[in-house]
C-alpha cells in the first residue's frame, strides 16, 4: 500500500489516524497532515480515541467528539478546548 493523506483514510477518528502514523500508511509530506498526526497523538495520550478528525490548519486542528461537541487542539503545547457544539 501506498503512503496517502489523512484525507484519504477511510477512518479518520484519533485511532484511525494514530494507527495509519504507526504502520507507516501515512504521507505526512504536508505540514497540515503533520499537525493533524501529532494531534491525533495528543488526543491518543489523553484517551480521546474514538474523536473524529475536522480539519487542520498549519498551527490547530478540530475534532468532533461522540455527542457532537467540536474541539480545537493544539499540538504544540498539547491544550485542547471547546469549540462548540450542535
């Protein structure tokens, strides 16, 4: 299998992403996918595995929990706050 994009994935909660980062299955050639692998590693330590990844930008991410709530995270200095929710 070919490395591929985060947007490329078929699962793109914390778990789905972490464990494309550990197989080697990702890209990781952009700096967006960069911050979204090492989000997705934030949220990993923190037991949030099932969160499903938004979008990313250059410095943060944003994630949907289950209930619908939407959180940024940033993975420089691992904070994590709420966004909102539906």
């Amino acid at each position: 299998m070919f490395p591929q994009r985060i947007d490329d994935l078929t699962d793109l909660s914390v778990q789905g992403i972490w464990e494309a980062h550990l197989e080697g299955e990702l890209l990781e050639a952009d700096v967006v996918d960069q911050v979204a692998v090492r989000a997705a590693g934030v949220l990993a330590e923190k037991g949030h595995w099932t969160w499903m990844f938004q979008a990313a930008t250059e410095e943060l991410t944003t994630w949907q929990d289950l209930h619908w709530n939407y959180w940024i995270v940033d993975p420089n200095n691992g904070c994590i706050w709420e966004w909102g929710s539906l």
